[in-house]
C-alpha cells in the first residue's frame, strides 16, 4: 500500500554562476519507506517516471533503488511548443508512453524501454527532428558524469526471464 503523495526537491545541477538548480517532484512514499516517482524529471538526471529513490539526507540528491523500465524523454524548442506536443504526445501515447511535462518550452515525457529504441528515436527524429528550433534528449539512458557513457540499465529490464 502506498501512502499519500508528496514533493520532495532534488539537486538538478548548477547554473553557470554557481547557483543550485533544485527541481521539485512528486512522490509516492511507499510503505518500504522508498519514494516512487509519479513522473519524470525535467533536470535532474539518471531517473525516470516509476523509479524508486531514496532521498540523501541534506544534499537533496536521491540514491536509485530500482529502476521502473521507464525512459525519460526530453524536448526543447525555442518556438511554439503547441506543434510539436500536438504530433509527439499521441504517437507516444499510442505505445503507452505518458505526458509528465507541457509547458511553453519544454515536453517531458515517459515511455517504457521495451518499446524500443530504434521505434522510440525513429518517433522523435519524425517530429522533433523536422524541426530546426527543437531538439530533444533522453534523461535517464547516459551517464550524467560525461553525458555520452550509455548507462546500460535496459539490458537487466529486457533480459527474458
């Protein structure tokens, strides 16, 4: 049984003059005493919608307990958003991917790693890539440290049982 849902804040990196980005998300406190969350992150890194998380005492930053299977996909544009959410948000949602974000800048989004990469990227070079003010990023598939190491988490979630 899980308990009410809460927000937590999470470290989300450093703006160029040194400051924290802190992102608030909400949680849902398991009884285990674990956080799931209940969408992907807009900054912070290596975490998706489902994962559970405990959160580090006093540096806002959460330690991974297991991983949902969910890949946490990212879109940026420098025009309007309307577009591009209009043609993305259903063709992911027909794989069962889900909404976490919208706003005039930015989409967030979930969707299970089992439907695929190549079907997921082949999706976002359709809509987003056509279009030369947006770009987009998986959040939760290569290591923050460098952003280019593939985390590969994937291979335990899609091995067959």
């Amino acid at each position: 049984m899980t308990k009410a849902l809460r927000t937590i804040e999470l470290f989300a990196g450093t703006r160029p003059d040194g400051q924290p980005i802190v992102e608030q998300l909400p949680v849902s406190e398991q009884k285990s005493g674990e956080l799931q969350l209940v969408r992907s992150p807009a900054f912070a890194q290596g975490i998706a919608s489902g994962d559970c998380v405990r959160l580090l005492p006093q540096t806002q930053e959460v330690e991974l307990v297991r991983r949902s299977g969910n890949l946490s996909l990212r879109v940026y544009t420098k025009g309007d958003m309307t577009p591009l959410a209009d043609a993305l948000v259903p063709a992911l949602e027909k794989l069962g991917g889900e909404l976490d974000l919208h706003n005039d800048r930015m989409l967030v989004l979930s969707i299970h790693v089992s439907c695929g990469f190549d079907t997921i990227e082949k999706i976002m070079e359709e809509t987003v890539g056509r279009d030369a003010d947006s770009t987009w990023m998986y959040g939760n598939v290569y290591d923050p440290a460098d952003g280019s190491t593939p985390l590969n988490w994937w291979k335990d979630v899609l091995k067959p049982e």
